[in-house]
C-alpha cells in the first residue's frame, strides 16, 4: 500500500531517553542463555471455541471435475465455465491475459511438463496475472513475467493456497492478498518486483513459508496484519529484507503478533528502486528486517548477514519521515522480541540518520541490531552477542523458543467470506483503487480529491472511465483498464470512489 514514504528516516534526535546501553568497555559476564530447552512462548493467536468458526466452514467439494486449458486457449474463459469445487489445469504453453477468479473453491493449477510451466506473460503492457476474490482458492505452479501491477492479487478471498510459483519481473507486487484470512503461501520464487515481492496487506493468519524472494524493493512485507508467521523463507539482495510494520490511515488499523523465524536475511542492499511516493521508496538500502509500529514481533533463528543499513531496524511512526500519524494506529513498536539469532556484518555502512543516534550511545561502526522509539515491554535473550544501539530498555525474555507454535492456520478454515453488495464498492476500492490513488496525494494516479471534483454528480461517467481509460494527464502513466470487474462493481466502486472523504 503506498501512502507516503514510511521511511525517508529523518529521526528525531533525543527521542529516545531511556537508559543507555554502552556497547563496549564492561567486563561483566554476560547473561547467557540456552536457547535450546527453555520455556516456550506462551502468547499469540488463540482459536476461538468452535461457534464463531468451524461449524460455518464449507469444505471444499471434492466431486468438482477438471477443466483443460491448451496453449492457445483462454484461461479466463474456463475460470467462466468453471462451478465451485472444479480444478482448471492449465497446460505447458504461453498465456497474455488477465484472469479474474470472482467464484469459490476453484483450483488453478499450473501443469509442469518437464520443466515447461503454464507461463503467463503480460508482454510489458498487461496489469495483473491473476485477480481473485473467491474462498477457497489454489493457485500453483505458474510462471508469470513481465505484467506491470501485480502477479497474483487477492481481494477478501479467505482460506486461499498459493503453492510453488515462478513470478519474475512483474509489475508492483509479486503475490498480493489483501483482506484474507486464513492463508498459505509456500514455494514460491519471488524477484525483479519494484515494490514488495510478498505482501500481506490487513490480512488475519498467515504462514509464509519455504519462498526464495530477491532482486526486489521489500522481500517479504506483512502490513496492517495480525497472526502471521513468516518462516524458513530466503530473502537475499532486496532493499528490504522482512518487513512487518503498520501503515497509518488504513481501515485496518494493527500490526501483532508476528513471529519472523528461520529464515535466511541476506545482501539485501540492492538500491531502493521502488516508484517515488510509493510506501516502500522510504526504506534503507541494506536493511535486513525491519518493524515499525508493529506490536508482539518475534524474531528467532534467522541468520541475517550482510546488510549493509542494519541487520534488524524497529521504529516507531514519530521517527520516520513522512508519515502522516493515524490516531487510530498506535505509533509505537511495542513487545518486539528478539530469540536467538546469527548475525554477521550487518550495519557496515549505515545511513547518516541512523550514524548520529548511535553516536549518542557512544556507538560507532556496524549496528546488527538498532531501535529507536518509545517501546513498552520488549525484550532480547544473549544480547552480549550483537552489535546494539537503543535496546537499553529491552529486558531479558522469560521465554527462549517459539516451538509452542506451529502455525496460526485455522485447522478447518475461515469462514468463507461473504461480500455483500453495500460493501462491494469499498472493497474494491480498497483492494484495487488505493494501490494507486491515495485521497491527497499524488501516487501512481491523480489525487482522489481531484477525481471528485471531476465527476461529483457523475458516477456513471467515472464507471465508464475505468472501463476503458483514456490517456488523460501528460505527467501521468495510463490508467489500465479495470474492465475484469463487473459493471456491477464498477458502478459501486465509483460510487464509493465519490463518497471518500479520506
Ligand atoms: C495501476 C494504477 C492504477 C489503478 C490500480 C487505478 N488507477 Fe485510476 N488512474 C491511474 C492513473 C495513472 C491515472 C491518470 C491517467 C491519465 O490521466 O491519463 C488514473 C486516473 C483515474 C481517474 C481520472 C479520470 C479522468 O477523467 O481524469 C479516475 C476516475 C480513476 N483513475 C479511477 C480509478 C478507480 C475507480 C480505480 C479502482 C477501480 C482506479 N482508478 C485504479 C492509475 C490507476
């Protein structure tokens, strides 16, 4: 989601007053601690009894029949054909499309005949591979090149599966769900995306798991999300390596309870690329793992090496620079808690902002580990091992393994998610419109102040628009069509669109 740079990072000098850690120059033993044995973590996601959940969940039929797509024939189309419970197979051959999946429990499968795979290729001028907003939807085993917004995007989809995909330079985001619940994304090879290659944005209970993300602006980014785990993942040469943070001014407001474990952090110091004004153009080159504002962060048993910024960064709103504060977002990084961990050179060659508020703790040269910002109740075991600079409050953890927690997966799935049509519009607006168009600011597309004023008394002419767009403004891209929706959700999404006042 882009609303503003996150981290232009001008820190506010002096922000930080609470205890000083001095880095160097004490003979005291450190407090060593095991990390294996030891006391489990005992908080996190806790299913809710039975009622509210399980009973409701449909399962996937099982009597669905299969659907074949040949080279040369069209995926959408099938997707048209296909009813709940029906697996299309997509075979070996080159796809230039879009499919927009708006049904339930559909499997779109990928068929990999000796290496060849189902390949989807925007040919550069194509927005977005695969949209979808059913339930119960699987996508795998699809190569997706060269679209200009997104590989695979998710709108309030619950339960969904996304399994072993090849999407290399494509567009803003390489896989994409947004407002989902419950959800699985593994085996995936993620690169050349100019802003996050995996993003989870305002999303409940997701595992992420055994994907290869690099050459991109943010690896691995878990926005405006709770109950996820992000583990045994490779993110090497990005900007960014794993983000969880809380962008302000979204209808979901938190960030919590995200545990970033076993995976490989490494030279992520590729030049920010990211496109001016998007969230991501903020970020550091060279940072490994970064929080801000997010609550309850566990950090465990990742190897974070070579990143040039810092091996792990965690802020709060008040310490990044073109942040517009939400009052309904707490600013604050709070409970973050950092397990054992390797970390080799990281913070080689950090940025000037980061140089100056070290240099208040006395510190200088490489930083693994630095914090900045008011943070209740976080905490480190072995700190004695990392290079630091504002942990000074961070107590020891009573606890040194997440081995009590699997996973957040809801064991028999979500409930499947049900739009209703008063609701159609803002979901789509969130899910489609705002990845370009912010209230007032300039993004990839005009202000949505601006379009008001265009067409306040002319909902049917902004449906009309997005339709089939026009190249309207010489400083602008072209608007690509947004005709996969149906004229029904063009018409709310329009609407909606008007009646914005933020
Ligand atoms: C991939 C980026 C992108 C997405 C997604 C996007 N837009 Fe746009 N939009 C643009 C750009 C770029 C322009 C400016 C085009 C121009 O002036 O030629 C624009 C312009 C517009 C305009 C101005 C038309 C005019 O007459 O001046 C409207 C209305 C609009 N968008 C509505 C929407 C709606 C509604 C959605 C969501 C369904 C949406 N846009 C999604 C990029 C996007």
């Amino acid at each position: 989601m882009s609303t503003g740079k996150i981290l232009g990072i001008a820190f506010v000098l002096g922000a930080f007053g609470a205890g000083w850690y001095m880095g160097s120059g004490h003979d005291e033993a450190p407090v060593i601690t095991s990390s294996s044995g030891g006391a489990s973590y005992s908080g996190g996601y806790k299913e809710e009894p039975l009622a509210s959940n399980q009973g409701a969940v449909k399962k996937r039929s099982t009597e669905g029949q299969t659907l074949i797509v040949n080279d040369g024939d069209s995926i959408q189309a099938a997707v048209k054909a296909a009813s709940p419970g029906d697996t299309i197979q997509v075979m070996p051959g080159t796809y230039s499309e879009t499919v927009y999946i708006d049904k339930d429990d559909i499997r779109l499968i990928g068929v990999i005949k000796a290496g060849e795979r189902a390949t989807m290729d925007g040919l550069g001028k194509l927005n977005d591979a695969i949209l979808y907003s059913g339930n119960n939807i699987i996508i795998e085993n699809f190569k997706i090149t060269r679209y200009k917004g997104n590989g695979i995007m998710s709108q309030a989809g619950n339960n969904f599966e996304i399994r072993n995909n090849l999407i290399m330079d494509t567009g803003v985001y390489g896989i994409f769900p947004q407002l989902g619940t419950n959800g699985l994304i593994e085996h995936n090879v993620v690169s050349g995306i100019e802003d996050a290659a995996i993003y989870v944005g305002m999303s409940d209970n997701i595992h992420v798991a055994y994907n290869e993300v690099f050459d991109s602006v943010a690896g691995i980014e878990i926005e405006n999300s709770r109950h996820a785990i992000v583990e045994n993942n490779y993110t090497h040469n990005n900007t960014g390596g794993i983000l969880a943070f809380i962008t302000p001014g979204l209808p979901i407001k938190t960030t919590y309870d995200v545990i970033i474990r076993n995976n490989f952090i490494v030279d992520n110091n590729t030049p920010n690329f990211g496109a001016p004004g998007s969230t991501v153009a903020g970020i550091p080159a060279g940072t490994g793992i970064l929080v801000m504002a997010a609550d309850d962060v566990i950090i465990e048993g990742n190897i974070i090496s070579n990143n040039k910024t810092a091996g792990i960064l965690i802020n709060d709103h008040g310490s990044a620079a073109n942040i517009t504060l939400d009052p309904e977002s707490d600013p604050n990084a709070d409970r973050t808690m950092i397990l054992d961990n390797v970390m080799l050179n990281n913070g080689y060659d950090t940025i000037d902002e980061i140089k100056a508020f070290a240099l208040t703790e006395m510190h200088t040269g490489p930083i693994d580990i630095f914090h900045i910002g008011p943070s209740e109740d976080s905490c480190i075991i072995n700190r004695h091992r990392y290079k630091t600079v504002g942990i000074g409050d961070f107590t020891e953890c009573d606890f040194t393994n997440t081995d009590s927690v699997d996973s957040y997966l809801i064991p028999g799935g979500a409930k499947p998610r049900v739009i209703e049509s008063s609701e159609r519009g803002k979901i789509a607006y969130l899910g489609v419109c705002t990845g370009c168009h912010t209230y007032t600011g300039r993004m990839i597309g005009p202000p949505v102040k601006v379009i008001q004023a265009l067409y306040m008394d002319n909902p049917e002419g902004l449906a009309e628009y997005i339709n089939a767009p026009i190249k309207k403004r010489e400083d602008y891209p072209e608007m690509p069509p947004q005709n996969y929706l149906d004229a029904e959700t063009r018409k709310a999404v329009a609407e909606y669109m008007l009646s914005v006042t933020r």
